[in-house]
C-alpha cells in the first residue's frame, strides 16, 4: 500500500462503533485502524469469493455437460422427460 491516505467518512449507528471502540481498545488501537482493517478483510474475501464462483460455476458446467453426454448415449429415451421435469422443478423451486 502505498504512503498515500485519502480522507472518507462513514457514520455509523451508535451500537456498531460501540463495538468497534470496544474492539480498538482490545487491540490497542484507533477505530480508524479496526475499520481499516474490516475493510481490507471484505475486499480480500469478495475477490476469494468471485474465484470461488468461477471455480464452481465450471464444475457445475462439465457436471452438466458430463451427465448430458451419459444420458444421450446410454439413455437417450429419458432424456426429454429428464429435461421436462428439471424445467417443471426450476419453476416450482426457483421461479422461473
């Protein structure tokens, strides 16, 4: 990180910085420096998170593709009533 800080301020309900007060005394530090480092932790966690997605988003994808396959060359005759009943569940369940 670089030596460079940018002002911003953030209000918080009176419960929440509480505890953040609370914490930074704990710690031995300012309330700056717990938000600081809150902070840092969600942009660490949400770019994990969006590799995670990809990594799942794949599997899920050649699961699919996998099971596809397998059932229009061993079972070729389920396979509309299979795909009717995942479209009647997608609604039921999800919706759409």
């Amino acid at each position: 990180m670089s030596d460079t800080k940018r002002r911003f301020m953030v209000r918080f309900e009176q419960g929440l910085f509480d505890r953040i007060e609370v914490l930074a005394d704990k710690r031995n530090c300012k309330p700056s420096d717990v938000i600081r480092a809150a902070v840092v932790a969600y942009l660490a966690d949400s770019a994990l998170d969006a590799t995670s997605h990809r990594r799942l988003a794949r599997i899920s994808e050649f699961l699919q593709l996998a099971v596809d396959v397998m059932i229009s060359e061993q079972y070729p005759e389920y396979r509309d009533r299979i795909i009717a009943n995942t479209d009647k569940r997608l609604e039921q369940y999800h919706g759409a």
